[in-house]
C-alpha cells in the first residue's frame, strides 16, 4: 500500500504533504513530516531529505495567519478533515499563498496515524484578490475624500480670510466674485477693485489666456482640476510661482455654479529647486575630474574619449589608448602611509599632463592607473617608444620625505587604425597588454594582440583556482636542507612552498606568487606556509628527526599587517624552531619604527631573522644595524662565478666578512660543487645551502634522507 501511495504521490501534479498524527497542539512542535512529492518540492524547494522528521512549522513566518492554524488544529484534533489558506514561505523565505486540505488517515483499527495535506499554490489568485480589495479601498476612500472637499469647499469663505493661499471665488467665465486679502495683496491691487475682474487680467499666466475654456471645461466635467507649476507676473512685473487647484461649486439643483481657484505660492520652493538642480550640475562636472590629480575621473575620461572618437571618425584617424599603471603604489602606502601615496599620484599625473599637449586626453581612470588617449596620426610602431618615454620620464623617482622612492611604471597600449570605434572593448584590450606589462619585468611596455586574449583568459582561470586553492588550503611545502658548514650536520632546511593544482599538477612558487600577491593572496600563503612548515616539524620530530630550524619566505610588508602578532600568538611556536627570511631589497630600506616593532615582537617569541638575497639589492650596513638580523643569505648570483672569477670572488669574501664583522652569522646559497663549499668555508660561512648537498625534498624524502637511519656527516 504504501508504494502504491508513493507511486501516485510521486506523478500527483498537486504538492502534497504527509505527517505523523502526533500533538498538534500549538505549545507543542507539532507533526513531523514523513513524505512530500516532487511537486511539493517544486513548490517550496525543500526536498524530502531536507525537512523529514521536522514539522510544517518550518513553513511558516511573520505573515501565515496564526487564527487558521488555531483552526486547522481544532479541526484536526477532533479528527475532521479541514481546507484553509495560508501564506507560507519557500526554502528561499519567499511568501507564498497556499490552499490546503488536510485528511486524517486511519489504519485498519480506526486510529489516526497521519494527516495527508493535498496543496495548491493559489498565490497569483490572492494577488488579484488584495489587488481588488485595495482597489475596492482606493475607490471608498476616494469617494470620502470627494466627500470631504466638498464639506471643506463649504467652510472655505469663513477661513479664507486668514488663510496665506491665493484665493479667489470666480464664475464660470473666471470674472471674480470675491478674493482673499492673500490673493489682493499679492496680485497689488485692493480687493474692493478686484470683483467683476477677469482672473487673467489681474495676474498674468506665462504662455496662456489663464484661465482658458480648456480649464474651464475639465473643472466642469471632472468637478475639480489641478494645474500644477504655474508662472505668474504681478502687476510690478515681478515673476512668480503658484501651485494652482480649481474646485467647481454646483446650486441645490447640481448645476454648476462657480469655481473656487486656490493657488499656493511654490516661489521659494522653486527656487531651491533650481538651487539643487545647478549643485547637481556642479557636482556632475566635479564627478569628472580627479580631485587629488585634477585629471579626469574615468567617468569623465570615457565622455571624453567618446568625443575624441567622434571627431577621428569625423576626419579619417585612427585612436591611440593607452593605460600606465603606478606598480608600486600598494608598497609606498603600505610603507609610508597613504599621504605619501597620495603625493606619488599627484607627481606623476603632474609629469604625464606635462608630457603631452592639449590635445591629448589624460585621465586617472583607476586607484593606480592613468589612461592616455589621443589622435593616431602616425605610424602605430611609435606607440611602443611613447610607452618607453612615459616610463622614462614619469617614472623617476620621488622625494617624498626625506628619501627619494623609486618607483615603476607599466604601460598597456591598443589603437584602433578607423572607425567605428568601439570604446569599451579598446579599454578592456589595453588592460589584457598592461597585465602582460606587470607580469613581465622585462617588457614594462606592451601592446594588445590577440594572443594575450587567450593568455589573459589563462591567468584568469588560474587567478580563479588560485582564490579556491586557498580557501581548501591546497598547499605543500618542499624543504632544502641546510648545512652546517664545519660538521656536516643538518643546520636547517628552507621552507619552499608548492602549489598542488588538480589540472596543472605541482607548481613552483614563482609560478604562482607573483599572482597571489597581485590578487592580494601572499599574506594568506604565507600564514599557510608558517602552518604547513611547523606541522611537518613536529612530524619529523615524532619521528626521531630534529630540524634545528625552519626558514620561510615573507615580505617586509607582511611585517607591517596589524594582525601578525595575533596570527603567531595561534601558532605553537618553539623558542627557535622557525625563521623568518626577508628580502633585502626591500626589507632594509622600510625599516621604520612599525617594522622594529615587528621584529622585536618576533624576536620576543623566538622567531629568528634572515636577509635573503644579500648582495644583490640596495641594503647598506646602516639598514643592517636597524633590523639586526640573525643571519645574512648571500645570494647564488655571487658564489656561482667565484670558483672562476676572482673579483666575483673577493666581493663574495668581502659580504661575508662584512656580516661576521656585524656578529651576524652567515649562509651560502647556490652551494653546487665542492670549489663553492670550500670558498664559502675558507671565507667563513658558518651555513652551506645549494645542491650539492639536496634540492627541494618532499617531507617524507627528507625524513628518509635525514632521519635516524640515515643520520650521518655530508
């Protein structure tokens, strides 16, 4: 029996609902829900699985009528079977209107076992209805308030007197009967001369014979007539602005009789009115100029180009579109502090303005990037050498404070050879070449093609894996062990993270990080990678291997993120067992009170400090004694010629000379043969990392490798 009801419910094109005949007292939960069909689904888009073994109350809200459920319950405890309507609410708490009738079901015994409610969605039908009854309410409503104009049209010659509207009592031909001292005293005549007086004679009614037979009429016919704005000139020829009504009286018999014409004066009103109207303009031209830069916004920027378009179509050229983005703008406001940023901007939008002529459109169009649009008179190669000349010369560095800031420039360019001139998709082809420009520090001027379509379709889909990856935390690190330089022992291993990517398999930092830092993502890596690398260790350690320490990668900006310290204080950081390695070329030259901070926080929880890369940025011993670090990491590029370059060599020596004159110890990367590791011991390097010794290992390779079994001098 049961599958046979199963069989029709599930093709039953009614919603139908199925209980346990449990309380249905409304103190208590109610009934639970044992079945629906498809079409119950479709209705309320709650599946079975969703609302089984919960009761219909789920199906409710602010709107269903508490009094018919009061009802459907009293019906239903005394076993009858009942129909109402309610409004419930969908899965998506989208009210709807529902008819329901509700059957109890008895087995072989009599006994109520469950109540069976056969649904229909009757929402459209209530709409008409609460559209008719309000319609039913408009028309009552108007008909008192017809009602009351007429009681209050009554009274009016007793308050008139006193009232500040313009009041006049005309006949059906406008010649006034009688006028208010509102009305005399703004038209400027005394009211004893106005009765017999055409109402157009005495306030002239711009662009019209006021009132007309058109007026006349409609009031006539409809019993009331609403002008609306009306321009007025009082007998001193002063202008102004009065809201008019006419009203009709009608004698005992219903026929019309005279007209009561009642204007308020709306001068003031239109005057602000016209007042916010000019702001509004001002504020539309303010909209389209930059306040920092005086530039145009980009709003203001596309009108522009638009025109520009308009007027290359006109004569036969084509359209130049460039755009120049500020890369280092994140950097210096992260640094020094948005005003700072602030002044980048306005100095170089300053050096792009003075660049070009007049003729040429120059906008902010973005946080950080400028658009440059101009006539395309000349061959469309020249666009590369004006990319290289805005990069040469809005590109120099600026003194802000007390240092000069270096900053970089990328410039993405298309043109368009004619019209037509699509200027939303010339917009969008120099963004794909400025991202090609960003992402190759080679090539800081491209142009538009059509490969770079595609490979920007490619980015975006990895920058969209890349948002996934850290949310599910796809991440693994690979470790290069680190050498003790006199024993041969394991001193430490560098942290490299990996990105384990369904589709492209396993990936190197340097392909993803630069865009993770692009899609403001590093920092979350690099708490990731801190988790990872800690996790690992204590593995390792469980396993009887003992990593003195592990370094990991970080920016110096990370340093100045406000919520470091909490993110380490949930950590579970041992006194020593991680490191952090900052890159010099940007570490030494921000070391300012917040990143001393910083690094004193980090110090006080056992965190160690490294430079990495010494050697090859722009560090002087006076950014090395602010930051203090624990260990200085001469970069690759310098021991790799050393065992054939003698300079090369002496430059080596003289760095890591430099360090242990400092008290700071110091490691040798790109340590590849056995020349390298004698160089780097002979010159004092207490550390040797590089591959002669290992590369990258995955956790459990370096536990085979370095572990108990394997524990022995390299």
């Amino acid at each position: 029996m049961e599958d046979f009801i199963n069989r029709i419910g599930e093709h039953a094109p009614d919603p139908i609902l199925i209980t346990e005949a449990a309380t249905i007292d409304a103190a208590e939960d109610g009934p639970r829900i044992v079945w629906c069909n498809p079409a119950f689904t479709e209705m309320t888009g709650y599946t079975l699985d969703e609302i089984a073994g919960q009761t219909p109350r789920l199906l409710q809200g602010p709107d269903t009528d508490r009094a018919e459920l009061d009802r459907i319950r009293a019906a239903l405890a005394g076993g009858a079977q009942v129909r109402a309507t309610l409004r419930n609410y969908t899965k998506a708490r989208q009210p709807y209107d529902v008819e329901v009738f509700i059957t109890p079901v008895r087995d072989a015994d009599g006994e109520t076992t469950h109540f069976m409610s056969v649904q229909r969605d009757v929402t459209e039908r209530a709409r008409r209805e609460r559209t008719l009854a309000a319609q039913a309410a408009a028309l009552e409503a108007s008909q008192r308030q017809l009602q009351e104009e007429q009681t209050r049209l009554a009274g009016l010659a007793a308050v008139a007197e006193h009232a500040q509207e313009l009041i006049t009592i005309t006949d059906l031909e406008f010649r006034i009967l009688w006028a208010n001292p509102a009305f005399a005293a703004r038209a400027g005549f005394p009211a004893a001369t106005l009765r017999g007086l055409q109402h157009c004679d005495i306030v002239s009614k711009t662009g019209e014979t006021y009132p007309s037979r058109h007026v006349a009429a409609k009031a006539v016919l409809q019993g009331s007539y609403h002008s609306g704005l009306t321009r007025n000139i009082d007998r001193e020829g002063k202008t102004f602005w009065t809201d008019v009504r006419i009203s009709l009286l009608r004698d005992e018999q219903g026929r019309p009789e005279r007209f009561v014409v009642i204007e308020r004066d709306v001068t003031t009103e239109v005057r602000q009115r016209d007042e916010m109207a000019r702001r509004s303009q001002d504020a539309a031209r303010a909209a389209a100029v930059d306040p920092l830069t005086g530039l145009l916004t980009r709003q203001g920027f596309e009108g522009a180009l638009a025109l520009l378009c308009a007027d290359c179509e006109m004569h036969d050229h084509g359209v130049a579109l460039l755009l120049v983005d500020l890369d280092q703008l994140k950097a210096i406001n992260d640094t020094l502090g948005h005003a700072a940023g602030d002044e980048a901007l306005a100095t170089v939008a300053g050096r792009l303005e003075r660049l070009f002529s007049p003729d040429v459109l120059v906008g902010r169009v973005g946080g950080d990037e400028f658009g440059i649009a101009m006539t395309l008179r000349t061959d469309k190669r020249d666009l590369a050498a004006l990319g290289e000349r805005i990069l040469h010369e809005a590109g120099q560095a600026i003194a802000i404070g007390e240092a000069a800031q270096r900053i970089g420039l990328s410039v993405g360019y298309t043109w368009a050879s004619h019209a037509p001139f699509d200027i939303g998709r010339m917009m969008i082809e120099a963004d794909i070449a400025l991202s090609a420009a960003k992402a190759d520090p080679a090539r800081r001027v491209h142009p538009f093609d059509s490969g770079l379509a595609a490979r920007q379709s490619r980015r975006k889909t990895l920058a969209d894996e890349l948002h996934v990856a850290v949310e599910n935390g796809d991440f693994v690190c690979h470790y290069q062990p680190q050498i003790d330089a006199q024993t041969g022992a394991l001193a430490g291993v560098e942290a490299l993270v990996r990105w384990e990517n369904p589709r492209l398999g396993l990936l190197a930092s340097d392909e993803f990080v630069p865009l993770a830092t692009e899609l403001s993502l590093e920092h979350r890596i690099d708490r990731a990678v801190m988790e990872i690398a800690l996790q690992d260790r204590a593995r390792w350690l469980a396993y009887g291997l003992a990593v003195p320490k592990v370094s990991v990668n970080i920016s110096a900006l990370r340093l100045l993120q406000p919520d470091l310290d909490r993110e380490l204080a949930g950590l579970d950081l041992a006194s020593g067992a991680l490191s952090f390695e900052l890159l010099e070329s940007i570490s030494l030259e921000v070391a300012d009170d917040r990143i001393a901070w910083s690094l004193d926080m980090l110090r006080e929880q056992g965190i160690s400090i490294e430079i990495d890369d010494f050697g090859t940025g722009r560090a002087s011993f006076n950014g090395l004694l602010r930051v203090g670090p624990d260990r200085l990491k001469i970069d690759r590029s310098l021991i790799a010629p050393a065992d054939v370059d003698t300079t090369r060599r002496r430059i080596f020596e003289l760095l890591v000379e430099a360090g242990r004159t400092l008290g700071i110890s110091v490691t040798a990367e790109g340590v590849e043969n056995e020349e390298h590791a004698r160089i780097a011991r002979q010159a004092g390097c207490s550390v040797l990392q590089g591959y002669l010794y290992d590369g990258p290992l995955a956790p459990a390779t370096l536990l085979a490798r370095y572990g108990p079994m394997q524990m022995q001098s390299v």
